[in-house]
C-alpha cells in the first residue's frame, strides 16, 4: 500500500520536466518560506500590545524543536529506508540525499509543526500554512526521498508537537513570550519610529 501510493505520486512527473524543475524548485524554497512566514509574525505584532502574533511564532518555534526531537526518538525505533534505496530502478529521484533512514520526514515534521503551532493561535492564517506544509510534504514524495508512511508520521508528530506546546503548555508560553518582550519591544519600538521619520 505504501509503495503503491508512493509509486503512483512520484512517477506522476516522469518524462515531464516542468513538473520536475517545480518540484525541484519548490524542495528548495518552501520550508524556508514557511520559517520566514511565521517568524514575520513576531515582527508583525505591535510593541506592548496584544500577545497573539508572538505567541503564534514561539509556538510555532518550539513545535519544531519538539518535532525534531520526537523524530529522533522515533528514527531510533523504527528503520524505513527511502524509497530510491528500495526501489532505485522504478523511483524518479530528482535531488541528492544520503542513504540514512527516513522515518519520519524532518521537512513534513518541521512544516506540519510550525502550521499547526502558529493554527493554535491563528486559526486561518494557520490553515494557509497547514495547506503549505502539505504541498511541502507531497513535494517530498515527488523528489522521491520519502513514503506516504513517513509522512503521515511527520504529521502526527508535528500535530502532537503543537498540542504540546501551544495548547498544554500555553501558560509557560506565554510566560515565555512576555520575557522576550521586554528585550524586543524597545528595540522594535525604536525601528519603526526610525522608519516613520523617514
């Protein structure tokens, strides 16, 4: 089943190279726009006003960092090779990857991570982002280094993640938050009265 559905997407951009030079491009760029993206929320936010869009970025930070160590505990458990070392004849391989396991997906885990992390405190911007994080983790597939399997993982992880820390852990967030304000808001107050002057 899982290589059936692998199979089935990847070799959708066999003999099209449009599709693979998309695929490609979108591999090297997306994670970072969705980093960028939730991180500009921090900037975004008005020094000493309301805590939402900080909020929204620490937890979307610190989903990440949790994702990423859930993934390491999980890849000690359980050994998936990808699919171009199992099937290296019959996978359309577009990038370079080393042959170490790839259970979970870091990519998903840290998309899916931040989507749901910033989702906890704002709701439709973080739906645009779920739906970005997905297209990051179909993207996976179709440069043929990760399963279906290895992506569903990366989302369980990354949703677990989120609920971990923005929604039980959220007073210690916010705590969190309000500490770094105090170093941030000054500053920031300080550069937007130098762009309105000028």
């Amino acid at each position: 089943m899982d290589w059936s559905i692998f199979h089935w997407l990847n070799s959708a951009t066999r003999g099209n190279d449009g599709g693979q030079d998309a695929a490609e491009i979108f591999n090297s760029y997306a994670l970072v726009v969705i980093v960028v993206a939730a991180a500009a929320l921090w900037l975004l936010a008005r020094p000493g006003g309301p805590l939402r869009l900080k909020l929204a970025t620490a937890s979307a930070a610190l989903s990440a960092v949790v994702g990423l160590i859930a993934n390491a505990v999980l890849s000690k458990i359980w050994y998936h090779d990808r699919p171009f070392v199992t099937h290296p004849k019959q996978t359309v391989l577009l990038i370079h990857h080393a042959h170490d396991n790839g259970f979970p997906s870091e990519h998903a885990t840290i998309a899916f991570a931040i989507a749901f992390g910033v989702l906890v405190f704002l709701p439709r911007f973080g739906a645009l982002l779920l739906l970005f994080a997905g297209m990051i983790a179909l993207d996976r597939i179709f440069v043929g280094v990760h399963y279906p399997a290895d992506i569903v993982a990366s989302f369980l992880v990354g949703l677990g993640s989120a609920l971990l820390v923005g929604v039980l852990g959220r007073p210690y967030l916010t705590w969190l938050v309000r500490q770094i304000s105090r170093l941030t808001d000054p500053l920031a107050a300080a550069a937007r009265r130098q762009i309105t002057r000028a």
